[in-house]
C-alpha cells in the first residue's frame, strides 16, 4: 500500500492531556487545539516525506522505512527515531518514551500517540 496523500484532521481525542504532557506551553495548546491541519504524504518506496501543515506551522520529515533518522517533534524538538512498517498498512515509530502508529484504512488515516497512560488519537480523511 501507498501511504502517499494528503489528509485533514477530522477529530482528536485528549489532545490537551497529550500536549501537556510533551511540555507544549498551555497558550500554544489553546491555539492549536480547533485547527484543522493538514498532514501530506509523498511515499517513494521505503522513502517517506511528511509535510505537517498546523495554521502557520510546518514541520516537514523526511524518512527511510528502518534506518534511523532525524525527526522534528510537536514541540519542536529534533530527535532519532527509525520508523517501521508493520503489515501493510501501519507505520510505527518510538522516541522520548512515545509510540506512535500511523494507520491508513481506505481514505482515513488514524495517528496515535502514547506516552504512559495518555492515548492521543487523531482521525484525518483523505482530500
């Protein structure tokens, strides 16, 4: 499966929680929890490039599925993560004590976050 699209956020769950937890300061949170942003992806092979657009910030990663990289954080911070593919369909990835899957089920994309006992979760439609 190609993961390559681009998608809208439709829905999250615990955002706040999540957020304050990475250490995102409270007037960011306020700002940044009704927008809809959008997360492009263009997948050539195991290359990946993900283009997180969120009101005026951007965050852009570039990855090859298994080989270590250099990711940029919600907060801004860089860090290594190697992402893998499970099944066809997921993407999967740990850095600073956080599990993320990305998972793509026809033209929905569920993106969920773990640190501890918080469980973000944001749905995205394809557009």
């Amino acid at each position: 499966m190609n993961f390559s699209g681009k998608y809208q956020l439709q829905s999250q769950e615990n955002f706040e929680a999540f957020m304050k937890a990475i250490g995102m300061p409270d007037d960011l949170i306020q700002k940044g929890k009704d927008i809809k942003g959008v997360t492009e992806v263009v997948q050539t092979g195991d290359h990946f490039k993900v283009i997180i657009t969120t009101g005026t910030k951007v965050i852009t990663n570039e990855f090859t599925l298994g080989v270590e990289s250099e990711i940029e954080t919600m907060t801004g911070e860089k860090v290594k993560a190697v992402v893998k593919k499970e099944g066809d369909n997921k993407l999967v990835t740990s850095f600073k004590g956080i599990t993320s899957v990305t998972e793509i089920n026809g033209d929905t994309a569920t993106h969920t976050m773990t640190l501890g006992d918080i469980v973000f979760k944001r749905v995205s439609k394809k557009i």
